[in-house]
C-alpha cells in the first residue's frame, strides 16, 4: 500500500464496495454462561443471549466487562461472534493477557456483562459469485456463519483455514460442513499444507467473484493484495485493539481510503471491523499519513 495521491485517485475506483452498517443497534446485558469448549489452544464459550442472537450478523463482535464488579480491568474485551442463532451467541477466546484468560476460565453458572452485537457485518456476495473465505488462527471462527449464509443464498463457498500450527487451528470441523471445499495450511506442516494461507490462496483466486478474511493483520493484508491484483472484490475483518467498542476512545483507528480517493482514519469497532481489503493502507496501520485527511492541520508534512 502506498500514500502516493496518484495511487488513491486510482483507487477511488475500487471494486470493493463500501461496507453497510448494521441493521439493527446494539444491546448490553448480563447473560449466563451455557457451556465451555476447549478448541485446541482456544476456548470456546455458549451464552444464553437470545436478544444479541437475534440482532447478530458474521462479521460482528461482542464486548465483555473483564474481571468482576470490583475488578481492576477497566477496559472490555472485544471478541468477534463465531455462531448465533436459537438463542444462543458463541465466541472463540484465546486467552493472552489477564483480561481474556479471566473470561477463557468462565463456565456453566457463571454471568458475564456483555454488549452486542457491535460494528459492521461482512455483505453479502454479488449474485452468483463464488465465495472464498480466508480465516487465520481463531478468526476462522468468525466465517463459519458467513459461510453458512452464503450456501444458504446459493453461492458455492470455498475456504482456507490457516495458522502457524495445528495446536492455533480452530473451526476447521464446522467450516467444512458449510464449506464446499475446506484447505488447511500450518506453518509448519504439522497440519494441512506445510505454508501460509497464500498458498492455497492464489490456486482458489482464479474462480472466486469475493474474498473475504478474518486473522492476522499481515495475514489480510496479503490476502486483500492477491485479490486486489486479480480485480476480485475482497471485505477483510481488522485485528485491531479495542478498547472501548463503541467509537469513544479512538484506539482502533486505521487509515481507510474512502469513495473519493482520500484517507481517513477510521474506528475499526464502528466503521469496522469489515473493511474494504482494498482500502485498509496496511502499511500505514500505526502511522499518521501526511496526506490522511486532517494531517495539515497538525503539521504533517509530505516525505
């Protein structure tokens, strides 16, 4: 990706379309743990939300309280909804940090405080199109829906799931019992394809009509290029820290190339997490851009 202006009048001509909003706004509630499930290096969680099922889209998050009432962890932990429907919401938790290991240790009986669902879902395929969903690590939980929706309104799904390991694979069994066809590469070859997603990636590009991906920022961000560089639409779903959830706190901001042509920083929990792949400037994540929209206000200046 590049801040050359000539680059961006090109791409305000995108083939990815921008991203709609939700449909319907979110709710915050205290549910109760249904059921626990180790998922390889992963933990996935059942709660009874039957109002955030209701409202939920793939694509969408949900924000924990961390911690307890007289807790410490101030912040709440954003994670992406890897199933909802009957009532039910499921997550897929990788315990790091203090926050996510206290919430991968609730169980059966235990209440959590949660909002959602939150952000922009992934849209649907142009018709006809054949779907290729790319999932990295535990973010491949996040596409077991999508890829069940797109079946069910007729598009053929193709899917690759990857991480370094077998141990950092999750969903596989239930993204292959909606994909048409499922890929699995490991970094190093304990699983699958020994490689990266890419690998599989390029072979499956040649008869997709959408990409969409969920994983690791460099994960997208190679994923978004191969499809850009084929003309194929791609909507990638950012990894980005969360801290508040709801726009507040602007710590998730990334610079997005809008219809215009001109970047902007956007949040990734409101205007994200889905993207357009061939919008995010990835490599400008973590920058300020001297021509994002703003800059010379604040003094920026060009290279």
């Amino acid at each position: 990706m590049t801040g050359d202006p000539a680059v961006l009048a090109t791409r305000a001509g995108s083939v990815t379309a921008e991203v709609p909003r939700a449909a319907q706004a979110p709710v915050q509630r205290v549910v109760e743990v249904l059921a626990r499930r180790p998922v390889n290096a992963y933990v996935e969680l059942t709660l009874a939300a039957p109002e955030i099922a209701g409202r939920a889209e793939p694509g969408q998050f949900v924000a924990f309280a961390i911690g307890g009432a007289t807790s410490a962890l101030l912040l709440r932990r954003s994670i992406a909804i890897a199933g909802a429907g009957d009532g039910v919401v499921t997550v897929v938790v990788a315990p790091h940090g203090p926050g996510s290991t206290w919430l991968s240790e609730r169980g059966p009986g235990n209440s959590v405080d949660v909002v959602g669902p939150l952000g922009r879902p992934f849209p649907g395929a142009p018709a006809g199109a054949r779907a290729l969903l790319v999932g990295g690590g535990y973010g491949t939980a996040a596409l077991v829906g999508l890829a069940a929706r797109l079946r069910a309104d007729g598009h053929p799904v193709d899917a690759v799931a990857g991480a370094a390991s077998a141990d950092r694979l999750c969903s596989v069994p239930e993204l292959t019992g909606v994909a048409d066809r499922v890929e699995v590469t490991t970094d190093d070859g304990s699983a699958g394809r020994r490689g990266m997603v890419t690998l599989a990636v390029d072979e499956l590009l040649a008869g997709a009509g959408v990409v969409y991906a969920c994983g690791p920022m460099p994960m997208l961000r190679a994923v978004a290029d191969a499809a850009t560089a084929r003309g194929v639409p791609s909507y990638v779903a950012v990894e980005e820290s969360m801290a508040c959830g709801i726009g507040v706190c602007m710590t998730c901001v990334l610079p997005v190339i809008g219809d215009d042509g001109r970047t902007r920083f956007s949040r990734s929990c409101t205007e994200g997490p889905v993207f357009g792949g061939d919008r995010v400037r990835f490599a400008d994540v973590g920058r300020l851009p001297h021509d994002v929209v703003g800059a010379d206000a604040m003094g920026v200046v060009a290279p």
